[in-house]
C-alpha cells in the first residue's frame, strides 16, 4: 500500500505544496511554536520536506537514531507527547487544507505515527 | 558515521557535523568564512558519493552538476570521497578598479570594469581578493544597462579588504574576483508580481541592482524598497531612488531611521518592521531581504509567516568581519 501512497498523492510536488502550509501551521501554533525559535528556516524548511516525503510514503533517508539525536536536545526542553499531537494535528489540517482523502490522511498519519517514540527519545 | 577521504586520507565524522566542521575538528584547514551556506567560499567537489541537496544550494548549475558543494551545509548521510575546487572550474578573473566615490560617511561606491564575457545578475555577489583575504560583496549593478561593476562597500573597523579599499585604493588598481555566486536576483517569471524589497545599511547594493533589473526587464508589478538605517545618515542613494521613483510610476521607495529623530523625509522605525505594518498580507509576493544577518532572519520568518511561498523569498544575510578569511590559494 504505501508503496504507491507517495504517487497517488502526486510525488514531490505534493510534498512541495505541504511544506508551506504545514511549516507555517507549526510556526503559529502557541504550544510548539518555542521549539522553532531561533532556527534557521531553510534548514528547518528542508527538514520539513523529508519528514513530510517520509510521511508520504516516498524516498527518504530517515532514521529511528537520525531522530533521537535531532530530538534530543527538545525532549531535553520538555518536549513529549502533547507536542507531538500538536504536530500530528498540523499535519492533518495541511493535508485536509489540500483536500487529501480521508483514506490517504489516514495512512500518511500512520507513518508519521511511527516516529513518535524515535523523537521523543524512548 | 560517515567517514570522508579527503586528500589520500580518511575522517570520521559525527552523525550530523558538517564535513567543514568535521575536516577542522580533525585539524585539516579547509578555506571557509561565513559557515552559514552563504559566502561560497568553503566549496568543495564531490569525487564519490552525493553531496546533500541542502550542500548544493546556491551554487550555480554547472557546478551542481559536476557536483560541486558547500563544505559548511553538507552533512552526509553516507562516506564521500572529496577535494579542493578544481581552478579551471573557478577561474579567478582580473579586473581593475576604475572609479570610487563616497556614498554615505562608511560607505563607497567602487566601479570595476567589466570583464570580458562575466555573466552575472544584479544581486549575485563576487568574492574579491586581496593578497591572502576574501570577501563577498554584491553586485548593485545591471548587466544591461552598466557597463562596469558596481560594489558598494561599508567600511569596517579594523576590516582588511574594506580598510584597504576605502583608504589605500585607487582608480587603476588591478583587483582579482570569482564569482559570480547566490541566487538572490530578479528573474522574469512573472512580471506582474508585486515585489517587497526590504534592505539595512549597504543591503541596498543588491536591492538598487534588483529594482533596476527589474524595471529595465519591463517589470509591471509594484516594486516596494525600503531601506533603513540607524540614523540618516547611515542612509544613501536617497536622491537617486526619489528619481526613479519619479520616473517609474509602479517602483516605491520608503528610507526608514531606527534610532529615533526622524525628521518628516524618513519613517520612523525600523524597515522591516514598517513594510510589514504597511503591507501585512504577503500571499504570492516576491520578497528580498538583504543586509544585517539578524534583520534578515527574523523578516524571513515575519514575512513567509505573512502568506509569502519559501520559494518567493530570497535573502541575502551579510556578516561582517574584522579578522582574516582564509582564500584558497590560486
């Protein structure tokens, strides 16, 4: 199944499309907001790209220790569960903003589902 | 951890260190400056393995191509094998200088001629030479309708190519440059855009290359530039830019003081502050920001968070430094 997820949602230029509409619901949201501070938005942008190309099931270069150690100096400032709902949320809103059905929604959610434990390093 | 084989010898690298910052740990000198993924200066080539999008960014396509990357933006997934810039690949170019003039108390405007078949984009930057020091300053002029190249410089305290150009320069003088470099430039994708440019201190440089380029390319959208200092005199060009003002009905140009006593000719505050008060919806705008590191960052933020697509903004951050940039060696 999500072998062909990343083509039916419409490839890079999908994931290209999420990427504003995703990072700028992350940057507003008051409750994760202040982990964003500071950062550099290309990178940051970048890194928003793979995690959604990820999560769209297509090529990436993701890893379960990539992500620890990405994560680690959040979880370090607070970061737990309720945040990684607050993205999981965000997500689905971008996805429903682009009019992504349902049944794909779910399954991308899923994905992203799967690196909870990795980024909040359990 | 990737491992780099650079020049018969391998590194290991920590997960996500950037293989300059890998190279330096290890004690191998590797010629860098703005680590930030601006300047160009630590490039590199990869002769096996790929260097990472984000590494690539910026660098014209050519290079891409023959996989040329910023040693300061790649942090490798996997090993690479890598080396110095190939000198045929960036040839260094002579110019001479052919005319300087003070703009503003700290800032002057240099003229080097043109050299023969150096293509290039109002708001790309060269990095300029001076005996074992570099340093990047960007292109204020257009290509279509100067025949020379315009750099404004701002004089920093103790700067060693900034020093040397303000006091010892002279029309005549032979200069040595590569470039040109960056993707901060007007192109003419769609001509009825609106386009927000938004400058510190001698950020106008590209800005007043870009609005130029645009108008000369027949841009129809507004073009809004603002430009902002701590005190007026900080400002420059500001005749100039009433001019094309004058002469262009659809180019704005607001000059803004930060540091308070503003009289009735500046607004009052800072510049990105007060485009962004002005114009607070940004949706399918063309955005430049260009100057102070800090300023740029934060409007980045402000301004795609302001409706503007990442992909419509540019920037431009300049850092500024005193002590020695090590230049490759020709």
């Amino acid at each position: 199944m999500s072998q062909n997820l990343y083509e039916r949602i419409g490839g890079e230029a999908a994931v290209n499309a999420a990427v504003d509409i995703f990072y700028r619901k992350v940057l507003t949201d008051d409750r994760i907001s202040r982990f964003f501070d500071g950062v550099d938005m290309e990178k940051q942008a970048a890194k928003q790209k793979s995690f959604l190309t990820f999560a769209f099931g297509g090529p990436h270069h993701y890893t379960g220790q990539a992500m620890r150690q990405g994560h680690a100096h959040l979880v370090k400032q607070g970061l737990n569960d309720s945040h990684f709902d607050a993205v999981m949320e965000n997500l689905a809103a971008t996805l429903q903003e682009l009019n992504v059905p349902p049944n794909l929604i779910a399954e991308m959610a899923a994905i992203a589902e799967s690196t909870r434990d990795d980024v909040l390093g359990r | 951890m990737p491992r780099i084989r650079y020049q018969q010898r391998t590194y290991v690298l920590k997960d996500d260190e950037s293989v300059l910052d890998g190279l330096t740990r290890h004690g191998v000198a590797v010629p860098s400056s703005c680590r930030g993924g601006v300047c160009q200066t630590c490039l590199m080539r990869a002769v096996h393995g790929d260097p990472s999008e984000i590494s690539q960014r910026g660098i014209k396509e050519s290079l891409r191509e023959r996989r040329y990357f910023l040693a300061c933006a790649c942090r490798p997934g996997a090993d690479m094998e890598i080396a110095l810039p190939d000198d045929n690949d960036l040839p260094l170019i002579m110019t001479e200088v052919i005319g300087k003039e003070p703009l503003n108390q700290n800032i002057s405007r240099f003229r080097l001629r043109a050299p023969h078949g150096f293509v290039y984009r109002a708001g790309q930057f060269i990095n300029l030479h001076h005996h074992e020091h570099l340093r990047s300053y960007s292109l204020a002029s257009v290509p279509q309708t100067d025949n020379y190249l315009e750099l404004h410089v701002q004089r920093i305290t103790a700067g060693r190519i900034s020093g040397w150009l303000h006091d010892k320069c002279k029309a005549g003088d032979p200069l040595i440059l590569h470039g040109p470099f960056g993707d901060c430039h007007y192109s003419k994708r769609d001509i009825d855009q609106t386009l927000l440019l938004i400058g510190t201190g001698s950020g106008l440089a590209p800005l007043w290359g870009i609005a130029r380029d645009a108008l000369a390319q027949g841009h129809r959208g507004a073009i809004h530039l603002f430009h902002g200092s701590r005190d007026a005199t900080g400002l420059y060009l500001i005749g100039a830019l009433r001019r094309l003002a004058q002469r262009h009905r659809n180019f704005h140009y607001t000059p803004c003081v930060s540091g308070g006593g503003a009289s009735g000719n500046y607004r009052s505050g800072r510049a990105d502050e007060i485009a962004l008060k002005q114009f607070p919806h940004l949706q399918g705008w063309r955005i430049f920001l260009c100057g102070n590191a800090e300023m740029v960052k934060s409007a980045k933020k402000k301004v795609f968070l302001a409706g503007a697509a990442l992909r419509d903004i540019h920037a431009d951050p300049f850092e500024f430094s005193a002590d020695a940039h090590i230049a490759a060696t020709p």
